[in-house]
C-alpha cells in the first residue's frame, strides 16, 4: 500500500515504481526508522495526542520488529516504496489500526531527514574512532623511529635531513584535523528536525523538544522548512570525508614509492600485499594503491551532493532522494579503506640503513653547510648560500659529496672553511640541531606524539 494512493484513481506503473522505490538504499536505516518512530510515538502518547495505550502498543511492537529485522525472521520486502512505507505496514499489519496512527502529525519529508541524520551520526562516531586508532599506530611507530634519518623532500627532490618519525607524525596532524572536521559536521546535524512535518509544521501540540531529548539532539530545528530541505550535513560530511581521503590518497602515495625497489625504505608484511599472476618476483602494494584510487569515487560523492542541491527551491523535493546513496558510499569507502590501512601501516617493516644511505646522497645537508658559514664565520646567508652552490656543483662534478670533498678543495671556494664544517654536516646532528617547535629533532618528534596521545584521549 502507498501511503500516498488516496488521491490517485489508478495504480502507477511498475516502472514508476520502481524508479521511485528507495528501498534498496534506505533499508540500512531500518533500525534508525524505528528508533525515530518509537520517540514520536512516545511523544504522541505523552501529549495525548494518541491514547497512551496506543502509544505504549506501537512501541512495543516497532521493538520486536527492530529484534525480528535483526535476527532475520523478518526480511525487508525489496518491493516496499521506501523503508518508512516498510515498517509502518508490518506494524499495522502486526496490530491494526493502532498502526495506522503512528504516522499522526508526521511527513515521511522529516521522517527521511531524521533518519538520515541518526544514521550518519553513528557512520561518524565510527570513523572517527578508525581515525584514532590510525592516529595511535602512528604515534607508536613515530616514537620507534624518532631518530630514523631520512631525506625530506621538495618537488619529490632530496631537500633537508628529516627522521621518519617526523614524517609520520605530520600524518597524525592531517587525520587529527578530519577528527576535528568530522565532529564538527555532527555538531552541526545535531538538531532534531522531526515535527516539521512535510514543510510547514503541524496544528498537533507536539512536544519537540521532548522528542529531541528521547534521540539524543541537543536542539530542534528552528525552521520548518530548513528542517526538511537541509542536506548542508551530508555535503560537509561528504566533503571532510574527501578531505580525509586526500590524506590517505596522499600516504597511499609514498608508501607505493617506499615500496618500489628505487627506494626500498619500507616492505609491507606479506598479508598486505599482493602478487603477480605472470611475474613471480613481485610484492604489489595494492591496498594503497585502490585506497589511490578510491579517493576519486568519494570526490564523485561530494560533487554529486553539492550538484543535487545547488538548484532546489525550498522545501522537499525528490532529487534529495539521491542524497543517501552519495554520502553512504562516501563514508562506507572511508570506513572500507581505513580497515585494511591501520594493520598494514602496523606491521610495515622500516628499512633504517635504506632511508640512511637515501639520506647521505643529494646533498641534504648544503643548507646546514650554509648556516655553518654564517653561524660560525659570520659571513651574510646570501654570500654562504652562493659559496655552498660553488661546493655543491664542485662536487657533482667530481663524483664527490660535502662529507668527502677535501678540506683543501673547502677552502679553494672559501678559506673561512676549517675542520668544523665537518662536524656541522653530519647528518644526525643536523637533525638533532633542528630544536624550533614543529622541526624533526628526535626529542620534539617524541614530545609530539605524547601531546598527539593526549588530545586523542
């Protein structure tokens, strides 16, 4: 039965059913629906809007509905309009037409909005704790390998000495702002939009903030129409989500490079990896690579949400329908990439003397032999910067590096040289003298992850 079929002589086409049905898409909220249905309904009793018996009787059996749909006594009929149609004619099935007045001072049009909101609240408090965990591997095993040398790089070019610990831990701040983003986009849903009706409220004397405080929103929605028109959370969701799988799209990325034999900084552990069917030798990074991928899918999502509302006149209509396909798939593909990520990034083996020798070449440390000249020798950073060009070029040439280029050959660019400029290049030591807050220095590196751990907690 349609809940709308009153006004219509005859049936609709199959067709139109079936492209209208939402079943297939919103059926994942059954127990949202329900969860709703049961706050109205104990509002509409405690009003006395419907006899508190009734209400009592809706409630008992939307729960055994909720148990039945759970443990599979019940399937969700793939023919319902949509999951509100589903569950309202099992409930009047089941006890007649105390069934029929759940659906008193109530529109399927805030009906959806609450539902969609419940169900992306739970969706965020996952990710959100998927992140932490990220978070957390990453703390470890940046405090592990705080004092790993390792090539930092501008324009994927060798630039300054880093340690790897620093390099995961600016990871860590990246998915510590999608925490942020994430729980700002639910603070922002949090406002109950049932009672809104279809657009303009109702004549009932409901007591919203009553079903507000039974579903655990902090507020109502001041506005009927915004109430049902606004999809602002599912675009911000959908666009932090994007913004996370940037992140990971972007480590994805390194990890691919640390894998390949040209870096060899990293091996991933056997159980998150693949292999070839015709190369024998091969050891494929391939979780990074479809997380790679995936990134695109998510865009696609957001696009498609700003795309569906950028043109809608206020209050429903039903192009909004297609607001839960995009914003699950956006969430489902974080919740789906994170899963595989976490373990593979704990058990990654980290090849120390690799990132060593990476860092020992490209001359990394010519800034340091820069400073050196102006912190020791007092020359203008300029006129140093000139000179360790002249080296660094001198050396190329010879097939030579800072560390193994003569003193004498030093002092033929610049006699202010002296032994100390060996001490000054060593690469741990440039690490270690990078102290200012946020540089690599293993201490700050540590410091890091203990403040990373406690905004976590």
């Amino acid at each position: 039965m349609k809940l709308w079929k009153g006004r219509f002589q005859k049936e609709a086409d199959p067709k139109t059913n079936d492209f209208n049905s939402s079943i297939s898409i919103d059926s994942r909220m059954y127990k949202e629906d329900i969860e709703g249905s049961i706050a109205h309904a104990t509002m509409l009793g405690a009003c006395g809007i419907i006899a508190q018996s009734e209400s009592e009787k809706i409630c008992a059996e939307l729960e055994k509905i909720a148990a039945d749909i759970e443990s599979g006594a019940l399937s969700i009929d793939p023919d319902a309009e949509d999951i509100h149609t589903f569950v309202e004619g099992e409930l009047t099935a089941r006890i007649g037409d105390a069934g029929k007045r759940l659906h008193t001072a109530r529109s399927r049009n805030d009906q959806v909005a609450l539902d969609v909101r419940l169900t992306l609240r739970k969706a965020c408090a996952g990710l959100i704790g998927q992140l932490k965990e990220l978070i957390g591997v990453l703390c470890d095993q940046a405090e592990e390998y705080a004092d790993a040398v390792m090539p930092g790089y501008t324009h994927l070019q060798r630039a300054q000495p880093i340690t790897f610990g620093h390099h995961l831990m600016a990871y860590a701040e990246m998915f510590l702002r999608d925490i942020g983003r994430l729980q700002d986009a639910v603070k922002r849903m949090d406002v109950c939009p049932l009672g809104s009706g279809a657009l303009a409220g109702t004549t009932y004397p409901l007591d919203r903030d009553l079903t507000a405080k039974l579903l655990g929103f902090s507020a109502v929605s001041r506005n009927s129409l915004d109430g049902v028109a606004d999809r602002d959370f599912c675009a911000e969701i959908a666009a932090a989500v994007s913004i996370a799988m940037v992140h990971l799209s972007r480590f994805s990325e390194e990890i691919i490079l640390w894998c390949s034999w040209e870096f060899k900084f990293i091996e991933l552990d056997d159980a998150f990896s693949t292999g070839s069917s015709i190369m024998p030798q091969k050891k494929n990074p391939d979780i990074t690579e479809l997380i790679r991928g995936k990134s695109g899918r998510v865009f696609g999502d957001l696009t498609a949400l700003l795309t569906m509302m950028k043109g809608l006149p206020l209050a429903y209509n039903k192009d909004m329908q297609e607001d839960k396909e995009a914003v699950f798939d956006a969430v489902d593909t974080l919740r789906l990439c994170l899963t595989p990520f976490i373990p593979m990034l704990k058990t990654m083996r980290v090849l120390k003397d690799n990132m060593r020798n990476a860092a020992a070449k490209g001359f990394i440390n010519a800034t340091d032999c820069a400073d050196y000249l102006v912190a020791a020798k007092g020359l203008p950073f300029r006129d140093a910067y000139k000179i360790t060009g002249e080296l660094v070029a001198l050396c190329i040439d010879r097939g030579l590096t800072l560390e193994t280029l003569p003193l004498d050959e030093y002092r033929k660019v610049c006699d202010a040289f002296d032994e100390g400029v060996y001490t000054a290049i060593n690469l741990e030591k440039c690490v270690n003298d990078r102290k200012v807050k946020g540089a690599p220095c293993p201490e700050n590196v540590r410091a890091a992850a203990k403040e990373v751990r406690a905004l976590l907690n």
